[in-house]
C-alpha cells in the first residue's frame, strides 16, 4: 500500500514536470518559429553594363544563389529586419546635397566598408560631392540609402507598410547633359518596383 502510493505520487510528480517540459518546450519552439528572421537583399551595382551596342552605364543586380537577376522588381516582407547589403563598384559622381544623409535604416545609419583599404566606418551621411556612387531611395517609405563609391556597405531596415512603391538612385548617373536618362529611366538599372507584403 505504501509503495504503490509512493509509486502513484511519483508518476504524477513525473507527469506534471513531464507536461511542463512539454509545454515549456512547445511554447519556446513556437515563438522563435513565429518571430520572423531576417530578410537578407543583396544589391550589386556594376559600373558598366551594356545598355546598347555602343553604350554601357551603371546599373543594380539583386544578388541571388542563382546568379545576378534583375532589379526591376524587388519584393519584400513586411515588418521584418531587412539586412542590406549593396556593393558598389562605380565610382563617385556629384549628387544633390538632400540625399547624402541616411534615412529610415534602424539608428539611421549605414556600416560602409572601402573595397580597397578594408577599413569599415558607421555612417549617418556621406559626402555629396566626393564619396557617393548612387543612392537606394524609396521616398514614399523615407528611405534613403546613399550608397559609397567602390564599397561594401550594409544597412538594416523595417518596412511597416504594404504595397508596391518606386525605388530609384537619386544621382544623375545616366546619360544626357543632366545624367538623367538612359540608366536612371530604365526599370532594372536606377530604378523600380518595391512590392512590400
Ligand atoms: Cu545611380
């Protein structure tokens, strides 16, 4: 009679640290499943592509395991840290001052590592006249990204609003007296679409 109370308190002493386990178990599996994981973009600008037979001008490429594809239109998760990395292997052009500070990463800034001497450097703005190759602007979200000439750069973002926006480089480095067609006209060069969903 004693042993089988002991043995009756014992499974049941068992089974409530056994369900508690599982329980424990389940919610904490639940929540790193449910939290969302970063969502890594990787953007490529060559510095001269082939836009006809005799011209060639800067463009965006999304970074995929499957090789460069066209940044014509980019989709995004929605209130989901955003990990950027752009490499920019074009030089520096001159670019409107408004568009040299960073706007709308977390902490507003950009992490910006020079190709050629290695050395990484925090960001909130760049120069406008000297250092900045292009920019990754979506304006109806107030991101502003601008981009160093010849760099690594990463920057995180959240987007917290669906839809289908327009982002586009914010300098003039197409071609043309103003540097504003050809690259900065074309779908997949300086400019697209950000579906965010
Ligand atoms: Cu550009």
């Amino acid at each position: 009679m004693k042993l089988a109370a002991i043995v009756l308190i014992a499974m049941i002493a068992l089974g409530i640290v056994g369900w508690g386990w599982v329980i424990g178990t389940t919610t904490s599996v639940n929540v790193a499943v449910g939290a969302p994981q970063p969502f890594k973009l990787t953007l490529l600008i060559t510095a001269d592509s082939p836009w006809n037979a005799t011209t060639s001008g800067p463009r965006y490429w999304v970074v995929t395991p499957q090789g460069l594809e066209s940044s014509a239109n980019i989709t995004l998760p929605v209130n989901t840290v955003i990990q950027l990395t752009i490499i920019d292997q074009d030089g520096a052009t001159p670019i409107p001052a408004q568009y040299s500070n960073v706007e709308g990463t977390i902490t507003n800034v950009i992490s910006v590592t020079n190709d050629t001497t290695g050395a990484m450097q925090t960001a909130t703005s760049l120069d406008n006249d000297t250092q900045i190759g292009h920019t990754f602007t979506i304006q109806q979200l107030n991101l502003n990204i601008p981009v160093g000439a010849h760099v690594n750069e990463t920057a995180e973002f959240i987007l917290t609003q669906t839809g289908t926006f327009t982002w586009r480089c914010e300098v003039p480095c197409g071609f043309g007296p103003a540097g504003l067609n050809g690259p900065m006209d074309g779908p997949g060069w300086m400019q697209g679409t950000v579906t965010v969903r």
